[in-house]
C-alpha cells in the first residue's frame, strides 16, 4: 500500500503521469554581431550602414548555408564569408584580406546592381575544395573556391550604401535547391 507512497513522495517533483515536454526552444537566427563589426558600423537590427564591416554572430557549420542581403541604398559594398580575425575597418575584399572571400559591388563582370536588387551568398562545405555561390535572384553570378577555416558571414559597407542581411528571419527571395539558412552553432560544453 505505501511503495507507491513513498515512490511519490520522493521523486514528486521528478516523476509524472503527464508526458513531458522535453523539446528544447528552438534557436535564434543568426545575427549580425555588433562585437565583430567596425567601430564606424551602424547596426540596427537587420540593417548596416555607415563604413566597414560585421560578421555574423555564429561562424558557419554547416554543410550547405545560405543569407541574403537586400541593396537598400546603393554605395559601395562587399559580401560573403571571412574568417573571425580579418580587419573589419572598410571593404571586405579578397585583395585587402586573404582570409575574406566576397563579392564586390564593383566587380568586374557582375550584372548591374541597384536598390531593391538581393544578393544570395551560398556556401557550400559539403566537398573539397569549399565553393561559395552569389546569386542575384536566381541566376548564379559569381563563384570562388579555396575557402579555408572556420568562416563568419560578411558584410560590408562604405559611400552611404545600406544594406539589410537575412538569416532567416524573413522569407527568402531565392534559395537554391540542397542549401539552408544558416544553423546557429552551439557549444556543447
């Protein structure tokens, strides 16, 4: 009679008929970092302005990742994935750093680019060598490959651009077929 007592009454605030919910709360999207940015960056909320570059606030994972950015004012600017300890003051370009692998709003032989246009940065860590795809719309413009370490996504701005990064906070413009929105990474330990 008093097993079933006692069982109760020592795990009782442990042990329930009530199935439990074990499901854990779903992640934040990725989000632009205002500790990885340059001190002339203006952050507000999805939205970069002023002069330098932010990284992401979670490196990328994943196998196959995809952001968008939204040309909001046109100026200069730069997007893709760089490593946590490039320079963040002005342009992201591969020539000014060997560890960013971007796309330039000067570019030679990219489509025209203006306000409204979005940009798709696909990376794709899947296969050696580490390929990162740009898209505007969905006609692919642009591809580099010799990516190497852990990367962050990139943004970057100068001459008054404005642009506003998506990591999936909004619906996607184009995503293409096998890629995701980027996994915020987590620390097990």
């Amino acid at each position: 009679k008093h097993r079933g007592a006692s069982r109760h009454a020592l795990m009782g605030c442990c042990w329930s008929s009530e199935p439990a919910d074990d499901t854990p709360a779903p992640l934040p999207p990725v989000a632009l970092s205002s500790q990885l940015c340059a001190t002339e960056i203006k952050l507000e909320d999805r939205t970069i302005s002023g002069t330098g570059s932010v990284l992401g606030d979670s490196a990328i994972l994943q196998d196959k990742g995809y952001f968008e950015v939204t040309i909001r004012k046109a100026g200069a600017f730069a997007i893709g994935v760089a490593a946590k300890d490039c320079p963040l003051e002005g342009l992201l370009t591969p020539d000014k750093a060997a560890t960013a692998w971007t796309v330039t709003s000067t570019q030679p032989g990219l489509p025209p680019l203006q306000e409204g246009d979005v940009i798709g940065c696909a990376i794709d860590q899947a296969d050696y060598p580490v390929q990162v795809y740009f898209y505007k719309g969905s006609s692919l413009v642009h591809q580099m490959s010799g990516i190497r370490g852990e990367v962050f996504p990139a943004v970057s701005v100068a001459d008054g651009a404005s642009l506003v990064a998506n990591f999936g906070q909004a619906d996607y413009e184009h995503m293409p077929n096998g890629f995701g929105p980027l996994i915020r990474s987590v620390s097990m330990l």
